[in-house]
C-alpha cells in the first residue's frame, strides 16, 4: 500500500505557486490538507486551486504544526526564516522540505541538519535544476565513466540585467546576500553533485555592490531603487577541493557581458569535457582528432524538472530510501555560500 503524504504549506508566495504545490497536487498518495501564509487570502487561494476538501488555513506556522494529520512541510518563505521553521517541524516529527537556500548561514543551516538527525525526520532542499534532462543524462554519463577524473569545473549563474526587484531580494537581513545565495547556490550545487565531490578545502574570493547605482531601465524585472539595494550584484570565487580539483564560481545579477549563463556547469575530465551551456555537449579527443558531440534530450512528454523534483521527493518518503537531494549536500552548498561571504569581507583565503 502506497504510504498517505499529507502535506502542509508554509509560505504561499510565487515559488510555491509555480513548483511545489502543482508538483505536489498530481502526485497518488499525496494530499495538500494544510496551507500558511502571514496574508490569509494567499493561504485561502491556494488551498482553493491546490487544498483537499476539507483542506485548513492558517495564519501562524506554529498552529499548523499542531495539526497531527500533516506529516511532511514544505517551506517557501523568505530565507531568514527557513531555519527557524524547520527546526519547529522537524521537532514537531514532519518531514521537511526547504525551498533554496537551505539558510541564511552556515551555523543555521548546520542546526536545521542536527535537527533533522536528532528528530528521524527527513530533511531535503529544493534544487530543481539537477532535474533538468540534459543534467540527468550528464550525471548518468559521468557516473558511467565518460569524463574519467574530472579536476576543473566552472559553476556559472550569470545574468545580464536580471536583478529580482520585488519580495525581500534586495534586503540584506531577509535574504542573506544577493545572487551568490538566490542563483550561484543552485550553480555550485549542480556542479558539486555532478562530480559528486562535496569535501571543500578552501576558497577565495571577491563579492561587489557596483550596479546599484547604474540605471536600471535594460533590468527585466524592472527598475530597481539604489536605496534598496543592499545585497551584492556579483560574486566570484575560487574553491579548491581535498582531492585538489578547481571549482569557479561566478554569479551576477548584472554585468556587462555579451551573453547570459542560466545555471551551467562546464566540466573538465581525464578522459573527455562536458558542459550544459546548450543542451548537452561532451568533447575531448578520439583518433587523433578533437570532436564536440551534441546530445539530445527533447521528448514530447519531459517531465519538468519542478514536477520530477517532486515525484522523486515523495517516492523516497513512500519508499523509504534517501531523497534525491541530501540533507548532507545542501549543508556543504551552504558552508560554501558562508566561505565566500567570509573570504570577500576578509580579503583572505577560507579553509574548512
């Protein structure tokens, strides 16, 4: 018998919107009986479009956690908060789901682990973009051997002007930081699951705040206010990994640059390169010649990688086996994020 999942809501913004509750709505065995949010109508709505019926609202996370039908959380609330309402659920026995970035900070991202460990709870962070087809395929490729060693990687989430200009991403106590914590985490996280290297040594680099002062008029979110920008635009970072492998890192929400990096991975291997900048290519040498070869993965019926994060993440609470993004990794993504921002405001280098 397929294990019942009774999910609550917290947090009914955008994210939740788009991912996790229609992911989580079409799944068998799974029911959305409980929703929060600080603004009733959200919660109200998307217990409408997405609740069962007989589905609750609530206006304070801590009442839905009293609720003892719910037995997995998924949290889609600002960043400053996930830790504190993760551990809340976790200690209330639920499984937890946390949208990127797993926190603020290393020392809360480490709480919510022990938490996790100390309660038998589950505990994973959404990472989409390791779902994405042509980065399933890169992994099954790497895991088969393709690239042999692979030493030298570069993680990039670059955009042009894409600065977001609503919520809280411009607000330095809310968000944590600015493009390094809202897209570099999911770059670096890609990167560090498709080598499947997560043993940091140390890392140097720069983070900068040059572009709130420039016009904003190009931006595709719209104009952002010099005021309320308080969080990098930029990061740039060097990691060195204990096997001596090279990981560089580069995230903006605005530079000049002639193209735009939407969370690409370019890796490099013993035996062939590989990178996901379009599509899927891999490269190297065969017979004396140096070739690129293009893969494939369009099918007429691709599960997205939002709807395919889901199912994974239920089939392992159903089955009882680990979820597909470890709580473990998204710790190490965090300890990362928290070296970076120690190495720029230093001018040093970190070691782990």
């Amino acid at each position: 018998m397929t294990k019942k999942i009774k999910v609550g809501i917290i947090g009914c913004g955008e994210i939740a919107f788009a991912k996790h509750m229609p992911g989580l709505a079409k799944l068998p065995g799974v029911e959305l009986i409980a929703f929060c949010n600080r603004s009733r109508e959200k919660a109200e709505r998307a217990a409408a479009e997405f609740g069962s019926k007989d589905a609750l609202v609530y206006q304070d996370y801590q009442k839905l956690l009293t609720n003892k039908k719910v037995n997995l959380v998924h949290i889609c609330t600002p960043n400053n908060s996930h830790s504190e309402i993760a551990i809340a659920a976790l200690e209330a026995g639920k499984d937890v789901m946390c949208e990127k970035p797993m926190a603020i900070d290393a020392e809360q991202a480490e709480n919510m682990y022990q938490a996790a460990q100390n309660n038998n709870c589950q505990l994973s962070v959404s990472y989409q973009n390791r779902f994405r087809a042509e980065n399933q395929l890169f992994k099954q490729m790497i895991q088969a051997g393709k690239l042999g060693d692979i030493y030298f990687a570069k993680s990039l989430a670059l955009r042009r002007r894409g600065v977001p200009t609503w919520g809280y991403f411009l607000n330095q106590e809310i968000q944590g930081g600015g493009p390094l914590i809202d897209i570099g985490t999911h770059a670096l996280d890609l990167t560090l699951w498709l080598m499947d290297n997560y043993q940091p040594k140390i890392v140097l680099a720069n983070t900068f705040h040059k572009m709130a002062d420039q016009s904003s008029a190009a931006n595709y979110f719209g104009n952002w206010q010099q005021e309320d920008f308080e969080v990098e635009d930029s990061a740039f970072a060097h990691l060195i990994m204990e096997n001596g492998a090279s990981i560089i890192l580069e995230t903006s929400w605005a530079l000049n640059i002639p193209e735009e990096y939407n969370i690409k991975t370019i890796l490099s291997g013993q035996k062939a390169g590989g990178d996901n900048i379009t599509g899927l290519r891999i490269n190297g040498e065969k017979d004396g010649y140096l070739y690129r070869e293009n893969l494939k993965t369009e099918q007429a019926n691709l599960e997205s990688s939002g709807d395919k994060e889901m199912r994974l993440w239920i089939e392992s609470l159903q089955q009882e086996t680990k979820p597909p993004v470890e709580a473990k990794q998204a710790l190490v993504v965090a300890q990362i994020l928290a070296a970076i921002y120690r190495s720029a405001a230093s001018g040093e280098a970190v070691k782990f």
